[in-house]
C-alpha cells in the first residue's frame, strides 16, 4: 500500500462519514457544516483521480457558493436553528438491501474476485486545467464569450429585480 492509496482512503472515508452525518444529523446546522466536509473530501477525490479544474470548481461552487448560501438561510432564519428534522418513513427495507448487495459485492471483490484486478501504468497524470483553458480560448471562444455576455445578462436581471420598489 503505498502513500496514493492511503490518502484516497482517508478523502473516501472522510467523504462516507461526513455523508453519513448529513444524512442522520437532526440538527439542519449541523448537518449542513457536515455537508462542507462532504463536498471537501469529494473535491479531494477530484485531485487524486487528476481532475483538478473539477476540484477547484467543486470548491468554488458547492463549498463556496450554495453551502455559503445554505448555512446563511440557515443561520440568519431564527426559528429554523431549532428545527428538527424527521422523515416520517425510515425505508429500512430498502436501505438494508442496498447495504447488503454493496457488501456482497465488495466480499466477492476483495476475497473472491482475483479476475478484476486493477491496470496499474507508469504514466503520468495529465492536468485537466491547462487543456481545457486551451480549448476555451481555442477552439470554443465564442461559445465561452456568449456564455460570458449570458451570464452577465442574468445578473444584471437579478440586480433589476432586487432593487425593484414593491
């Protein structure tokens, strides 16, 4: 086991238990400020597979702008702090199923599975930020440049409509 697998393990186990958290978390705070470790550790995954234009975005948008955005609804709402979150049905039935068949498949892969080993090369990992700003400027300019005068459009309509009088 060497340094790549362990640290793939740690942003997988952080990404499960935080997940985890969100998910049985009764307090909406506390189970949104979990969220952020979740999205952390799927951005941290992101970078070990080489996707690193895909982590900085899953940080930008997800921890930086609709978890921001979340956990200001949240904390800026008074009676909503005290909220506590109950489904009604717990889907035990199905939640037990999905477990054991992901359980079945990771005993067979682990203990069984000698056919699906893993394809192991020498080569380098390729950024993915470098090639796509390459294209962006390249080849998809003017789509690039239409989306920009789009998403300029957008927000001045959203600042028209905040600063309309009621």
């Amino acid at each position: 086991m060497n340094i790549y697998d362990i640290v793939f393990y740690l942003f997988a186990a952080i990404t499960l238990v935080s997940a985890f958290f969100v998910v049985t978390t009764r307090n909406i705070v506390y189970s949104a400020f979990n969220l952020l470790f979740t999205f952390f550790g799927v951005a941290g995954l992101y970078v070990l597979l080489g996707a690193d234009f895909v982590a900085v975005v899953q940080i930008m948008v997800y921890v930086g702008g609709i978890l921001i955005l979340i956990l200001f609804g949240v904390m800026l709402t008074n009676k909503i702090t005290n909220v506590q979150i109950k489904t009604g049905t717990l889907q035990v039935i199905p939640a037990v199923i999905g477990v054991l068949l992901l359980a079945g498949v990771l005993i067979f892969k682990v203990f069984l599975g000698t056919e699906w080993k893993s394809v192991k090369t020498d080569i380098p990992v390729k950024t993915t930020a470098f090639a796509l700003g390459k294209l962006l400027i390249t080849d998809y300019v003017l789509i690039f440049e239409l989306l920009g005068i789009l998403l300029l459009v957008v927000l001045i309509g959203a600042a028209t409509i905040a600063r309309r009088e009621k």
